[in-house]
C-alpha cells in the first residue's frame, strides 16, 4: 500500500468490509477509485467517503441520503452546506431512533407483564395437578 492509495484488499482489511460491498459503493456513485485494469486503487479521499458511508449507515441513513451528503461536499462554501444538511438529517434520524427506542422499551415492558402472567399461569396448573394426586 502506498501513503495515497489502497488496494481493494488493503481496503477490506482496513473497513471490515468485502470487495462485494466497495463494488456496490463503487456502483452507487459513492466511490471512485482509480482503475487499472481490473485493479481498483482506492484513494485517501475514497477512504474518507468510505468512513462516512459506515457511520451513516450505522445510524440508519439511506445509502441515496448518504450520497446526497457526501455530493455536497464540493458546493465551495468550506462544506458549511454539508454540514447544516447532514445536521438536520441526522437530527430527523435521532427523532426517529428515540421513538423506535420508546416503542421497543414499551413492547418490552408489555413482554415482560405477559411472561409473568404466564408464570403464574403455569405455577397455578402445577399446583392444580400436585393437589390432585
């Protein structure tokens, strides 16, 4: 590997990814390494997208608001505009996680109430059967 590019599979090594999915990326216009031939050179500045594309999708963003974020990094004015819409895009995203959180909290809890009902169910057949021998 050199100080400025990385094979395809220096970048696996790297990201815990497979060439399958840098393909993708590739494919979606959300990386653009140099070819040659068939060998992909994967650049710093691929690397960085790369590290962006994980953590987004760690957080549940699409891959095509992924890319809208990642387009609006060239609009000139020092990524002020990226980074204001990857804010907003993230806060909408937050909003959603905690509710899915308050949503599972609350079906975990209704869980939780059923299993014991069934405990006592189940304990009280027990003691039904026991009584009857």
């Amino acid at each position: 590997m050199s100080e400025d590019t990385m094979t395809i599979r220096e970048m696996c090594d790297a990201y815990d990814v497979t060439p399958r999915t840098l393909r993708f990326y590739e494919s979606k216009e959300l990386l653009f390494p140099i070819r040659e031939g068939q060998k992909r050179l994967f650049t710093k500045r691929d690397r960085a997208r790369l590290k962006l594309i994980l953590r987004g999708k760690r957080f549940g963003f699409s891959l095509e608001e992924i890319r809208q974020l990642l387009d609006l990094y060239d609009m000139g004015d020092q990524q002020a505009t990226q980074m204001q819409r990857t804010y907003q895009v993230a806060q909408h995203r937050l909003k959603d996680m905690e509710e899915q959180r308050d949503e599972l909290n609350e079906a975990i809890h209704d869980l939780r109430e059923q299993l014991k009902w069934g405990e006592q169910f189940i304990a009280d057949l027990q003691d039904q059967k026991d009584a009857a021998q």
